[in-house]
C-alpha cells in the first residue's frame, strides 16, 4: 500500500504539477495552492478537461478497488484473514 503527501495527490489527480511550484507544510498542502488548483478547473478549457477525465478516471479506480473482489477489498479480507488466525 502507497502512502502519498497532500501535494502528490494533486499533481496525480489533476496533472498539476506541484513540486517547486507549492509550499507544502508537512503533509500538507497551503490553502493557496488548492485554490489555484480549482480555479484553473472551474476556468475551463483543453487543460481543465483533461484534470477532469483524469480525476473522474482516479474516482472509478477507486470505487472498483474497494468493491467486492477490488484491490483494496482483497487486501482488507487478507489482512482479517491473517490477523484471525494469528488469533488461534
């Protein structure tokens, strides 16, 4: 399992690409940053389309994993599995 910062989310959703350009405080990313983000999606045009496809195709790869038989839903009853018979 990934563990990902605020600001490599955004620059995986959206295409935005966020090192150098953002100040990150830990994990996090400035509220300036997100507002920028969003302003250039609701601006729209060729790039606020493609954050869009790219976002909505990141949201069914998520809603697939956590489905029964997913990625996530696999791991989760793997890890009740092994966590049940460490138990016996």
């Amino acid at each position: 399992m990934s563990n990902f910062t605020s600001a490599q989310l955004m620059e995986i959703a959206m295409g935005i690409e966020v090192s150098g350009q953002l100040e990150a405080v830990g994990d996090l990313v400035k509220r300036e940053a997100v507002e920028n983000a969003v302003k250039q999606v609701m601006m729209g045009g060729d790039k606020a389309d493609v954050m869009r496809s790219r976002v909505q195709a990141l949201g069914e790869m998520g809603r697939r994993a956590v489905e029964k038989g997913g990625s996530s839903n696999s791991d989760l009853n793997a890890l009740v599995k092994e966590l049940s018979l460490c138990h016996h």
